[in-house]
C-alpha cells in the first residue's frame, strides 16, 4: 500500500472525543470539520454501561473521582440510564454526594444491521462532593482497617 493511499485513509477517519460527538476530522483542502460540542474537560466523566462491571465498581469510581477531582459526571447511553440514575441515588443517600446538573437527551445512532438510524435516551448526571464526604470516606477508611485487624 503506497504512503499516499495510508495517508487519504487516516484523513478521513472519524475520532470520538469521549462525549460521544465525533471529532473533527483532519481537515480535506477546503473541507471543515465540526468540533467537540462543549469545552469540558472530560477526565473526571465515566462513562457507564450495564452489561461490562458491576454497579458497584460506578460507585467506587465515582467516590474516587470525587476524591481526585472534586465532582464526577456520570454519563449513559440508551439501557445504562438506570444504572447511572441508581449510582448517582447510592451516592447521594449515602451523603457523600450532592447533585449540580443532569441533562438528558437523545443521540441519533447509526445501526448499518437496521438499515437506518434510530434515537437512544442519553444522561448525564454531574455530582459534587458532599459537605461530609471527607469525613465519611475517612470513617469508612477506618473501618476497613480494623475489619483487616480482626481477620
């Protein structure tokens, strides 16, 4: 394959920027390209499926997030949605977690099986820390330690 043929391919592919919107592609002559639909910085976004882990593996990723960044924004596409709903409500009645922002939407997906595009329900729940979260990870801390004693 010529460099030429690796280089029109690479140009044309379509990158996913993590929010579920395409990437701008690299630019053809006098082609522009769409860009990311918001500026946030998505490393503190997880991205929640309900077949792949378990829900509390979102849990403690989520206290951990919060831990490492302040807030968590929990994101789901289509059956997930209640999974995100549930880990978002352990998170809160716990009171590790206070709600700032949930947007809800639908994303059109392209399913070449169907023949055609259909709508998914999408989430995106954004939790803050708690005024106890400190408190409460550290007293859970403690108690992990001495359950380790005991055994």
């Amino acid at each position: 394959m010529a460099v030429e043929e690796i280089t029109k391919g690479v140009r044309g592919l379509k990158v996913e920027d993590g929010e579920g919107a395409a990437a701008p592609a690299a630019p053809a002559a006098g082609a522009a390209g769409e860009g990311p639909r918001r500026g946030n910085n998505s490393s503190n976004r997880i991205q929640v499926s309900n077949t792949k882990k378990p829900l509390f593996f979102y849990v403690n990723l989520a206290k951990r997030y919060m831990q490492q960044h302040g807030d968590v924004e929990l994101s789901a596409l289509g059956m997930a949605v209640a999974t995100v709903v549930t880990v978002a409500e352990i998170l809160k009645n716990n009171g590790l977690a206070v709600e700032k922002k949930i947007r809800t939407s639908t994303v059109e997906i392209n399913d070449e099986s169907r023949g055609r595009p259909f709508q998914k329900a999408k989430i995106e729940i954004e939790l803050g820390k708690s005024d106890k979260f400190d408190e409460l990870m550290a007293s859970a801390a403690e108690d992990a330690e001495e359950g380790e004693e005991e055994a």
